[in-house]
C-alpha cells in the first residue's frame, strides 16, 4: 500500500515539527519519525484505527497529541488529517 498525504494534512505536520525544533532540538525531528513510523504500519494494516465514520478512521500518535485521519482507497492509503487530539474536532470532514 502506497501512502498519499493530503496537502494540508502535510502543512498541520510541518507547523508542529517547526515549532517543536524551536523548543528542543530534535523534538521535530522525532514527531515527523513517529508520523512516518505510524503511515508505515497503518500501510501494513490499514483496519488499525478506531473508525470515525463510513469511510475514515483515526490512529493516535504515542508520544505526541495528534492522530492520524486516514482512509483507504484501493492501494493507497491517504492521510487527510493530522490532527490535535484537543482542537476542532472534524474540522477536516470537507477534506473527504
């Protein structure tokens, strides 16, 4: 399965890593890791995920206050969101 992330689901990751790089060197570096370990597993097992409608479901980062809104299409797997666990819930329906 082939991950495809969302454009602005690429933006809410960049904001973070930048503003986690400014607090303590490599706290950035560590989340984009974490994304990249958690899109490599749901790539492996994409039914992974607690389902938030038809269509999506949600998977939590360990370390860090975000999930990852995800579905599958095919043989990709997109990533639309990835979202603070504590902000706007849904807020990125109109992405779907």
């Amino acid at each position: 399965m082939t991950p495809e992330f969302h454009p602005a689901a690429e933006m809410e990751l960049a904001a973070p890593v930048k503003i986690g790089e400014t607090r303590s060197l490599g706290l950035g570096r560590d989340l984009e890791e974490e994304v990249r370990r958690v899109t490599e597993l749901l790539c492996d097992m994409p039914q992974l995920g607690q389902p938030v409608d038809s269509r999506h479901r949600k998977f939590p980062l360990n370390r860090f206050p975000f999930g990852l809104i995800f579905r599958v299409d095919g043989e990709l797997l997109r990533i639309i969101a990835i979202a603070h666990r504590r902000q706007r819930p849904g807020y990125w329906t109109a992405r779907a």
